[in-house]
C-alpha cells in the first residue's frame, strides 16, 4: 500500500492548489482524480465559459466597429470554431496543472476514489493511505425535479459549451452568473433567447441596482427577460421543447430549440465512501469547522463540496488554508463576508460585502456614493459607457467600507481594489486620497467614494 502524508480527492481549483501548498510545505502528496486535472473550473467552468464569452465580445465589436470609424464587411462568425476554441484553452490549461503535478513532484492517481476508515482511499482497486485526507470533490449541474435534463433538449452548462449546432432560439432557466453568461453568448452568436427567473430580479444576489441595470442592458440588447416566472413543466416529444412558465400574470407556453437549466449546482458526495468513514453532512455539503476538518479526525473537505460560495478562489483559498493549519501555522480563518463575486457577460458585474438591502436590514446607517461610466473619460474613449460603481460605508463609526458594487466594462478586474481595502479595514477617506491612475476604469471607485463623501468632482 502506498502512504502518503496529504492525499486530496480531486482536482479542481480546490484540490490542485492545495496539492500544491501542501508539496511546498514538505508533505508528501498524492491526488485523486476521475476526469481531467483542474476540475470544473478549468474544464468546464471559469475558464472555457471565459473563452466563449471572449468570442462574443470581439463579435460584438466587430459589428458595432463602425462606432469607432471602422469599417468591418462581412462580419460573421463560426459556432464550431468558437467552440473549438474554447475546448483548446481548457485543455491548455488542463495541461498546465499536469505539468504543476509534476513540478511539484505530486503523484496524480488516475480513478475514482472512495473513502475507507482508517484514513485511507481506494482506487482501481488499490487503497492509498495518507496521514490526512482532503475531499474536494466538487460538484454538478443541479436538477429541478420540474426540469429533468436529458442532456439534448434540456441540458445543463457541460453540453451548453459544447453544443453541436448553434440553437435559434434557448430558453435559460435561471439567472445566476452561470445563467446570464450563457444568456450573453448566445445571444451575441444570433440566438434568440429568453430568460425564466424565479426571483423579482435577475442575478437576485446582487445589489438591486445592478440587477436593474442589468436587466436594461440585456433588454436593449434583445434578450427576453421573465422575472418572478417559474417553468413547471417541459415537454420534449416534438421537435423542439415547449415550457409552460407561471408568470404572475398567469400560466404561459414558450416554444425554444433548447432549454439550459441553470438552476445552481449539487455536490458531488454520493458514492465516495461518506457513509463508511462516518462522515457527517447536512443536506448535499459535507460540514467542516473554520479549518476545514470535518467529523472525523484525518479527513478534511473544501471547496463546492462544503458550505460556503461555491466559486473557485474560494476552493482555492480553503486549500491553503487547510494545510497550512495541517501545517501547524498559525492561520486566520476566512472571512466569507469578504469574497468578491464576478459574472463575466457584458456588462461585468463585481461584486463585495453587503448589498444596499443588507446594509440596511443589518441596521446600519449608511453612506452611498455612486459614479456612473457615462462621466468616466476612459469609459467614453472605449465606448462602454453603460454601468456604474457603487459604493456604501457606515456613516455612523469611521466609515467602514460595507460593499462595492460595479457594473460595466472590465469591472470584474476592478473589485480586488475594494477586497483589499475592506481586508486593511480601510476607510472611504483613505481610499481617496489614494491616487488613481488617469484615465482609467478603476478611477470610478475613487469618484464613487468622493460622492459618499459629497467630494465628488466628475458629476
Ligand atoms: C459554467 C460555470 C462557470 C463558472 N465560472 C466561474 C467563475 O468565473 N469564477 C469562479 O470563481 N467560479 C466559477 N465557477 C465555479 C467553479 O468552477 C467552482 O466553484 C470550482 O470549480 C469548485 O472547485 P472544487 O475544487 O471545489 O471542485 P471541482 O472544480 O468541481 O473539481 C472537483 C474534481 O473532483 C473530481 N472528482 C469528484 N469525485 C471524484 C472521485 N470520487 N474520485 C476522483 N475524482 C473525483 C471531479 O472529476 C473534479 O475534477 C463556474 C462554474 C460553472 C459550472
């Protein structure tokens, strides 16, 4: 048998960066993983949805290239090329963390693992043995018992990257970040679509002005939104599918080539073991403590498997986190109120903290500013003028940065700003007498917060 001091299951952002934190702090290591090395973020999320939305922007440029005195004929694009595309830049990056593996001299088990008692792990019939274990398993597509995927007709966001042939029209069910960047891209191919949202708003955990602006923005642009509207019922037995969606003006029926549910995701803890090891999970996320041990002693879990947002900086920054305390290091546990969240459709939407709502509900007393791209130089020259950066402190006690909010061009680069400054506890004056580069997208945090500080001098 094989005895390592960390073996972590699988190989998401979660279990490849802490296989390699743990490498570099002299554990032993060995990964487990069943499919390909980086997950579903590498494969088939963050970073093959970023490459198909890459090809809608530069489309979308294309065709609007006479805003910017240039003439572009015959602009068309190639669905199968664009896939491929996206396919070869999830591969390369694949490739990488094979070669990170090795660098790092971690030996990558090929198999599907299953936890055994006595911290151990199967695989292809092998059991490894390891001081401590770290399941990161990560998760799936969820399933609406109202909306079963048949993985044709109604799919969920693997085949949605893959798709053989372009569909004229999709219905997408769901308008989280997964919802509204599949919404954008193939609507910017040519695809007519229509968006089902349970919720008032679309992207409903963001701050309602943006969901507004958002909801503007894709309007104008032709997407079908339908908020507080719920599918209760497909069927799939003709050509193509027809919903029937309970709006609240009542029941109605829409025909699409292709439905994509984008309902949130279910974690993947079925089959590997749990049960046998005694390992305690509420509903479908396995329960760990601020060090990401779970009940029992030498077993650990992180990233979408456990509680928490389900992104992949945050599997990530589990990780370290987990090893480091393995590690015997003195670690601070993390601070989940301070996670930046980002939805890469266009506009960008960044987010960090609490939302107007929250601030208020939480009983603060509140101070927002607010700087709109219509009054950014940068934003003018490129032609994103659409968007805004808001910001909201505490009025009342030194004015705590509470959150930040953006949306429009590139903003998703823009949130680490106020994530930095929340985590030194920052306060509004201090980010505005620190100098912003001119002219720049980030120079509407500063604006933002000048406004708060009734400071502002672009409006
Ligand atoms: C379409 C889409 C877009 C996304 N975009 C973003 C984004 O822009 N930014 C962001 O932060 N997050 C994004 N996410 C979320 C992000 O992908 C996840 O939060 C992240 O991948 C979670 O990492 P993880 O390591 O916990 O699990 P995963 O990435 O799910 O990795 C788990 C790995 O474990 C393997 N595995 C599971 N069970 C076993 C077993 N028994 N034996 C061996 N191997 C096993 C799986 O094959 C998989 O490779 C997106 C998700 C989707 C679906």
């Amino acid at each position: 048998m094989s005895k390592y001091d960390i073996i972590v299951l699988g190989s998401g952002p979660g279990g490849y960066v802490t296989a390699i934190r743990a490498s570099q702090l002299g554990f032993k290591t060995a990964i487990v993983e069943k499919e390909s090395l980086g997950g579903v973020c590498l494969n088939w999320g963050c970073i093959p949805t970023k490459a198909l939305l890459k090809s809608a922007q530069v489309f979308e440029y294309l065709k609007h290239a006479e805003d910017y005195g240039l003439t572009v004929k015959d602009v068309d694009k190639d669905f199968d090329a664009v896939v491929k595309r996206s396919r070869g830049v999830a591969d390369g990056m694949s490739k990488g963390v094979q070669f990170l593996m090795k660098k790092n001299k971690i030996d990558v088990i090929e198999g599907f693992g299953k936890l055994k008692p006595g911290k151990k792990i199967e695989v292809n019939g092998k059991d490894y043995s390891a001081d401590h274990i770290i399941i990161a398993t990560g998760a799936r597509s969820r399933e609406l018992p109202s909306l079963p995927q048949d993985g044709k007709k109604v799919i969920g966001y693997r085949e949605a990257m893959t798709l053989p042939s372009q569909p004229k029209k999709m219905i997408v069910v769901g308008s989280g970040a997964i919802g509204v960047e599949f919404a954008y891209f193939y609507k910017s191919m040519g695809t007519e679509v229509t968006i089902v949202e349970f919720l008032p708003n679309v992207v409903p955990v963001e701050d309602e002005e943006v969901s507004k602006q958002l909801e503007r923005s894709f309007k104008k642009s032709g997407i079908n939104i339908m908020t507080s509207s719920e599918v209760t019922k497909v069927d799939t037995s003709g050509d193509g599918v027809k919903a029937t969606v309970k709006t609240q003006k009542g029941e109605e029926v829409l025909e699409a080539d292709i439905i994509l549910s984008a309902v949130g995701i279910k974690s993947n803890i079925e089959n590997i073991g749990l049960e046998d090891v005694g390992i305690a999970v509420d509903r479908d996320k396995i329960l760990v403590n601020n060090y990401y041990q779970t009940n029992i002693p030498g077993y650990y879990a992180i990233g979408d498997v456990t509680p928490g947002q389900a992104l992949a900086h945050v599997a990530s920054a589990e990780g370290i986190l987990c090893v480091e305390k393995i590690a015997g290091h003195h670690v601070e546990a993390l601070d989940y109120g301070n996670i930046p969240g980002c939805t890469y459709c266009s506009p960008e939407i960044a987010s960090v903290g609490l939302t107007e709502k929250q601030a208020k509900e939480k009983g603060y007393e509140i101070k927002i500013g607010k700087f709109p791209f219509s009054a950014s130089g940068k934003a003018s020259a490129g032609g994103n003028k659409d968007g805004f950066v808001k910001v909201i402190f505490d009025a009342k006690y030194g004015g705590e940065w509470l959150g930040c909010h953006m949306i429009g061009a590139g903003v998703t680069d823009m949130i680490a700003e106020a994530v930095l400054g929340r985590k030194l506890e920052t306060t509004g004056h201090e980010v505005l007498k620190a100098v912003h580069p001119h002219p720049t997208m980030s120079e509407a945090v500063m604006e933002a917060v000048a406004d708060a500080y009734d400071e502002v001098i672009h409006l």
